[in-house]
C-alpha cells in the first residue's frame, strides 16, 4: 500500500433533542464567563431567560416560583443550597463552576420523569472530560480563580478552585457601615476508566463563606405628592452591634457506571452532603421619622426638621444549623429498537440539628411594642431546637418513542413515585411529552407539547429554616429587609 494524503469533506453532526423536548434550552457555558453581571455564573445567563432580576444573588426564580423549587444536577448528582441564607449580600458561591462546564441543559418547566420532585425548573449540568494538560487564570475585582485538568490513558482529572467578595458592591448600599464577605471553594472531578465497560467517577466539593457587618447609619426618603398635602418623609437610623455569619456546605459522590452492551448502561451512584451554618447578630438601631428637608440654601439641608416619630429596636439571633444528607441511587438505560427505557430508584436520609433563638424589640416614645404596662415586650420570638430525621425513596420509569412515518414523531411518558417519612405520604407524578415536525413543511417548525403533575414533598430543613417564617424582623433597617 503506498502513502497518501486525502482532505475530507465538512461533516457537520446536530443534535435534535433541544428541539424535540419539551421546556428544553441549551446554553453556551462559555457566555458565562464574560457575562457583565454583579454574581457571574451559569445563573445570571439563567435570569436573561427566566426573567428573574436580581442581581445580587445567585438564586433565580422561575414563573414566580421560590428559589427552592429548582433543580441542580451536577454530573447526575443533585446538589443543594444553603438553608439559612436569607439576603443576597450574605450569600456565597454558587455550586456551578463555569470553567469546568461543558454542557448546561436547562428545563423551564414540562420536565421528563427522570428529574426529581420539585416544581418550576431543572438545571442539569454536565462537566468536562479532559484529553491533556491544561489549565486557565482569571482575577477580578470581585473574583479569582483557577483551574487545572490533565490526562492519562485511563485517568482524568479536574480540579478549580475560585475566591470571591462582594465588598465594593455592598459599599453602594442604603445601610452603610464596614461590610466583609468572603467565599471560596474547591472543586475536583476525578475519572477511572476501569476497564473497557467500567468508569468509575469521583465529585467533591468543599466551600465556605463567612460574612460580617458593622452597621453604622441608614437615611430612607420617600416623598409623597397629593392635591391636599406633599411631603419629604424621611427616616434616620444610627446602628451600634454587628452581625457575623458563617456557612461551610462540602459534597463527596462516587459513581461506578457499566456498558453492558451497545444498547444497555447502568450506573450506580452514592453521595454524601453536608451543611454547616453559625448566623449571629446582635443589632441596635435609634431613628428619628419626620419632614425632610430639601432646601439646598438651608442650613439644615438634607436634615430631619420636624420629628414625628423616635425610637429604638434591637434585633437578635443565634442560629445554628446542620444538615447531612446521605444517598443511594441506581439508574439504567435501554434502548430497543425505536424505545428509549429509562428508569431509577434512590434512597436518602436527612438528619437535621437545628437551633433558633431569636428577638426583636422595638420601643417608641419610651413605649415597648406592643404596649404592655409594667412589662417590656419582645416579639418575633423563634426559639426552638430540632433534631428531626427523615428517610425519602424515589424512583421513575419513562420510555422515549421515536416514530418517523408522516414525519418526526417522539414521545416520551413516565412516572414518578415518592415516599418520605415526614409526612408519610406517596405521590405519583405522571408526566408524558410530545414533539412533531411535519416532513414536508417548508420552515424548520416543531409543535410540542407537555401534560403532568409536579409535586414537592417538604424538607424538614426547610422547615426549622428561619426564611419560613410568617414575620422575619428586620436587622440592618427599620423597613425591613
């Protein structure tokens, strides 16, 4: 045979699934890295989509929902937040690192039965697999991090490591004072190619915030214009006290998955998080409400000219929080002809430690609130120790059913069971989705459409969570939070 040099055609290789399912987008985990945003991150592409807007915090909202009814899978493990955390200026680092991303599918609604119990979006991440030695830098104002990953002939390797403060942004806010966040975490995914069927997979995670503020002084202004009476109400507040908070959250999961055949995979998985959480403060704050004035020729511009209101409250809490969750989960798939078979059982056990101790008292005009002759009153009062534990087992089935006759034809239906200890009670979650697009149409057009029922069992974290609360007292203002 003799030597020869031959340059091949263009071959281009699509992907139809972002178009067939149903609530499916795709994202580029790229964009995430030059996105100009305060947090950064595959979140804040994740807002642009859903609508949610603020940008001091991590957390989207999706259709109105709360923070806590998304879904993050991370290479299949799901991951979870910090409980306690209850103002984007205390939050830390999101789980996500971009720099080890290679592929983001986000589902903002009508997901399939084989993502989890809760209601509004799924976020499933996937991470790299290095082929050789490489690496990357970046530094910020508000962030640094770095990243390293290399390869062998069975052996990959993935490791980043990110800082972050939020000191210049929370400068710009309406309470001023000294301001000291700090985050930092450590990622690391480890890949054994055990033999020519078996790869197992190690995900670790360690990170851990701390937050502290001295609250100095906050002025409230709010005008109000009317035919009958206009004003410039305005509200002084001095602080004395400081708040300090720590979070430290760490996840290990090890993953064995096995190629039976072309058509048969299974994959079997365990995990283990933890959540540790301190949040103390011990705030006073002394205002003055009443006319503000606005008369730059004055000499008491910008000043409170005629009190109506003055007073003092003082905010406490001691908070402690300690979450484990332990978890077991068998996956497998199949493909048979023109079906798809997946299906999935877990077990997990939460064992929650909680303590709250927290109180606001208020005084006005030498007055507790509420008035109470003889006898200073308290109220926001939560003071409670918890120890509950829970058992959840999960599981689903779905086929994925490809029919080509009048045209691009799939199907997906399955069901979901869920059982926890709480509550004690069993739900079922049939889901089923639809896509078409006709063969003869002229315009790349797909119809698709999605029917199920999405429930959310409670957490017993969630529930000893102080954001759970009917009437959170304000620390830092005296409007609240």
């Amino acid at each position: 045979m003799e030597k020869g040099q031959k340059t091949l055609q263009e071959v281009v290789v699509s992907d139809q699934r972002e178009s067939r399912e149903t609530g499916l987008v795709r994202i580029n985990p790229k964009n995430a890295i030059n996105i100009p945003a305060p947090v950064g991150g595959i979140e804040s592409l994740l807002k642009i989509i859903v609508g949610s807007n603020n940008e001091l915090t991590s957390q989207y909202s999706v259709r109105g929902g709360n923070y806590d009814e998304n879904l993050v899978y991370v290479n299949d493990f799901e991951v979870f937040r910090p409980y306690l955390v209850n103002n984007a200026q205390q939050e830390g680092l999101s789980f996500i690192n971009p720099e080890l991303t290679r592929s983001v599918n986000f589902y903002t609604g009508g997901f399939q039965a084989r993502y989890g119990d809760k209601m509004s979006s799924a976020l499933d991440i996937q991470y790299r697999k290095p082929t050789s030695f490489g690496g990357s830098v970046y530094a910020g104002l508000l962030e640094q991090g770095i990243h390293l990953e290399g390869a062998t002939q069975r052996f990959t390797w993935l490791v980043g490591a990110r800082n972050r403060t939020n000191n210049t942004l929370l400068g710009s806010q309406e309470t001023k004072g000294t301001y000291a966040p700090s985050s930092s975490d450590i990622q690391a995914l480890l890949t054994w190619q055990l033999n020519k069927t078996n790869q197992l997979e190690f995900l670790g995670n360690f990170s851990q915030t701390r937050f502290h503020l001295i609250p100095e002084s906050s002025q409230l202004t709010s005008s109000i214009f009317s035919p009958y009476y206009t004003a410039n109400l305005g509200l002084d507040i001095f602080f004395d006290g400081q708040e300090k908070d720590r979070y430290q959250t760490n996840m290990a999961g090890l993953s064995l998955t096995q190629q039976i055949n072309r058509n048969l995979r299974l994959k079997w998985m365990a995990s283990r998080f933890e959540d540790k959480e301190q949040q103390d403060y011990d705030i006073t704050g002394a205002y003055l409400f009443g006319d503000r004035d606005f008369d730059k020729t004055s000499a008491t511009f910008g000043q409170i000219t005629s009190p109506l209101g003055a007073g003092t409250y003082q905010n406490f809490a001691r908070d402690q929080l300690n979450i484990q969750v332990y978890n077991a989960t068998h996956k497998g798939y199949l493909a048979v002809n023109q079906h798809f078979l997946q299906w999935g059982v877990s077990a997990e056990r939460q064992l929650v430690n909680s303590h709250l101790n927290e109180w606001q008292y208020q005084d006005s005009a030498g007055y507790s609130l509420p008035n109470n002759p003889g006898v200073p009153s308290i109220t926001g009062v939560i003071h409670s120790t918890d120890n509950p534990g829970i058992t959840r087992l999960t599981g689903f089935i779905q086929d994925n059913l490809l029919l080509q006759k009048n045209g691009d034809f799939t199907l997906q239906g399955g069901v979901r069971y869920n059982y926890n200890t709480l509550n004690k009670e069993l739900l079922l979650s049939p889901r089923v989705g639809a896509s078409w697009r006709p063969r003869n149409a002229k315009r790349d057009i797909v119809y698709k459409a999605s029917l199920g029922i999405y429930d959310q069992p409670p957490s017993s974290g969630r529930c000893s969570a102080p954001t759970e609360r009917s009437t959170p007292p304000s620390k830092h203002s005296g409007s609240g939070r």
